[in-house]
C-alpha cells in the first residue's frame, strides 16, 4: 500500500489555527505561535508524517491560507 506524506513548512506558517481547526487530529497550536504537525519527524526545515490514510489533512491543507502544509 502507498503512503500518503503530508508536509509542513513551518518556516512559512503564519499561525492563523485554521489547520488546527479543521484536523485537530493531527494538528495543533505549538507554543511559538506556528502550528505544529503532530508525530511530525523534521525533515531539513520541514516537517513531514507518512500516513496510509490521509484523513483531515487534505481539508488542513486547503484551508491554509499560506499554502505551507502539503499532502503527497
């Protein structure tokens, strides 16, 4: 089975919560005002989650106004 991999540039998050809103699963409000990719692993200065099913993070995604979360 394929994994999905979901991406956050966190470098790029501007905090607005509206991904901690829609998939509160997988995502929530860190202390430095980003969001933070829950079991996220850090990958260079992103973070990344392999999951098989992609779930909420897709709605995350496309909620975000600054286009820093992606799902492959």
């Amino acid at each position: 089975m394929d994994m999905a991999k979901v991406i956050h540039e966190k470098d790029v998050c501007i905090g607005c919560g509206a991904c901690a809103a829609v998939c509160p699963k997988y995502w929530e409000m860190a202390g430095d005002g980003k969001a933070h990719l829950k079991g996220g692993k850090p990958a260079g200065s992103n973070f990344e989650l392999e999951l098989a099913d992609v779930e909420c993070n897709k709605d995350a995604a496309s909620s975000c106004p600054v286009n820093c979360i992606k799902v492959k």
